[in-house]
C-alpha cells in the first residue's frame, strides 16, 4: 500500500540552529500537508502544497514539494522554543485521507 | 477553519466496558474521521464517516468494536466496545476543510485498567 516515509525521527537542536525534516513517498501524491503537534496537543495544519516543484514560507519556515511530487520537505531556520513539538507530514490519496508520515519530534537543548 | 470539541477529554475505564466519545463541530462538514494515536507516534486512520452512510473502517478496524454514528452534519460518536488494555491511546476526531486539510478536535485520552 501507499507510505509515506519520514525522517528523521527525532532532531536535537540548539535554540538558534536549523531544522529539517523530510518525507517520501512510494507514489506520487496529489498534494502533501504538513502539521504540527505540540506535546500534549493535538495535530494543527500548517500548509498544503499541490504543485511540482513547489515552495512555500512561512515566516522561519520553508516548505519545498519535489518536482515529481513524491518528496517533500520542512525547513526552520533558527529555531525557538515555539517551535518545539512534532511535525508531521501527509500525502494525500484520492478519496480525501491523508497517508501519515511517522512525524519528526524537535527537541531544544537545554 | 472548524473548531471542533471532544468530549470526555480524559477517561479511565475498566477492561469489558464501553466509551461513547462525542465530536462536536461548530460549522457543517461532510467528511469527518476518527483516528487512533499512541503517545509518541503517528496518527492511525479508524473510519471515515459520512453524513447519511455508513462509515467506512480502515483494514484492522471493525464496526462491531468501533460503532460510529453521524446523525448529522456537526456531530458524530464513537464508541470503542467491550475495551481491553490495548485500547489504550489518544482517540482525535477531524473534519475535511474547504481545500481538503483536516482539521483536529482535542482528542479523548483513555485508559484501560
């Protein structure tokens, strides 16, 4: 069946460096989401990319689709305490369900 | 986007019981899931459930030990049946936004003694 991989499982940072976590698909995917949970929360949406090649900001954080539309990638540039939490990452398949990467926990060094 | 609540938010109950968890949607949606989540993991898909059909169960998942119901288009239950330790996770119910991103109730955290 349809996966959706993602690395790594977890990422130590010191406040202040970068971040990236990454996907892959075994198909091509009509459009990837990425969430983010907080310890204790639940999943919230952060964006949606559809197309080839695709690139999307967000303040610190960049968001790249590969141009076959099988790997995807999050990015945060000097990270904060805000930012702690798991991010997620989900393809979706053709009857609106989303396939779910195993999600990559940032970690701040104390 | 919906905001959505779950109720209970927490509960402990013992194995051989039920738990009816209620979502409740502020706006009317279509499509709603349920899912199943471990501490510390990804999200497993339960069922879909659509108003006016049966809900749709995701291979491992049964209608008999996971009852949904969708009475209309702002509500939906449910039930987790005859419940063993392994029934032990975060249960989230979502809705299908405007260009397909889901958006998540605070889920239900169970425990099963």
């Amino acid at each position: 069946g349809q996966q959706v991989m993602q690395i790594p499982q977890y990422q130590h940072v010191q406040e202040g460096e970068d971040f990236t976590t990454y996907c892959n698909s075994s198909t091509t995917l009509s459009n990837i989401q990425w969430y983010k949970q907080r310890p204790g929360g639940h999943p919230v949406f952060l964006i949606q990319l559809v197309k080839s090649g695709e690139v999307k900001k967000q303040k610190r954080l960049t968001f790249q689709f590969g141009e076959a539309k099988k790997n995807s990638s999050l990015h945060i540039t000097a990270t904060q305490t805000t930012d702690v939490g798991t991010y997620f990452c989900a393809g979706e398949d053709s009857n609106y369900q989303l396939i779910w990467g195993a999600g990559t926990k940032l970690i701040i060094k104390p | 986007s919906a905001v959505i609540s779950q109720k209970p938010s927490r509960d402990i109950c013992q194995r051989g019981t039920s738990l009816t968890i209620q979502c409740q949607v502020d706006s009317q949606v279509t499509m709603m899931f349920w899912y199943r989540q471990q501490p510390g993991q990804s999200l497993t898909l339960i069922a879909t459930a659509n108003q006016g059909s049966e809900a749709t169960y995701e291979s491992g998942f049964v209608i008999d030990k996971f009852p949904i119901s969708r009475p209309n288009l702002t509500f939906s239950t449910l039930t987790v049946s005859n419940m063993s330790p392994e029934d032990s996770s975060i249960y989230l119910c979502s809705v299908l936004g405007g260009t397909y991103e889901q958006y998540f109730g605070p889920g239900t955290r169970l425990t099963v003694t």
